[in-house]
C-alpha cells in the first residue's frame, strides 16, 4: 500500500504499463509460435506471411524496451533459418 499519493500514482502508473506491455509481449510470443507451427507442418506461405507480421511486431516491441535489440535480432535470425530450411527442403 502507497503512504503517499505520488506513490499511490505510480503504482498505478506502473500497473497499467505492465497491462499494456504484457499484451503486446504475448503478440509477440504468439507471432513466434506461429512460425515455428508453420514450419513444422512445413507450410512454407503461411510461415513467410507469419515471419513478416513477426518482423513488423518486433520493431515497436524493441523501440519501447519490451526487449533488447539483440534478443529481437536472435530471434529474427533463428525463425529466418527455420523458413530457409523447408525452403530449401521444397526446393529440392
């Protein structure tokens, strides 16, 4: 419990950006999940249209401090190669 109403504020303050974030995170993580369903039933459009919508949501994520810049690059990266390699598998 807040002693002081500034405190009381923030807490509220904080309460509701912790709302607001965590549904952003969860596009997110349910983007993530997407592509690796896709990939693993090997459904090559489907990933790609999830690994854009995924590209796009991982921008905002990292401009306002969801996450760092480096954990998006990784996980660009590691779903990309994922997509390459059925890529390559229906090439071949």
């Amino acid at each position: 419990m807040a002693n002081t109403s500034q405190a009381d504020k923030r807490a509220r303050q904080a309460e509701a950006r912790r709302i607001k974030r965590k549904g952003q995170m969860t596009r997110v993580r349910t983007l993530k999940k997407n592509i690796l369903q896709s990939v693993q039933s090997n459904q090559l459009p489907e990933a790609q249209a999830y690994f854009k919508a995924f590209q796009k949501a991982l921008g905002p994520a990292v401009r306002k401090n969801l996450l760092h810049k480096n954990t998006a690059s990784r996980w660009l990266s590691r779903m990309n190669s994922h997509i390459k390699a059925i890529a390559l598998k229906k090439a071949s």
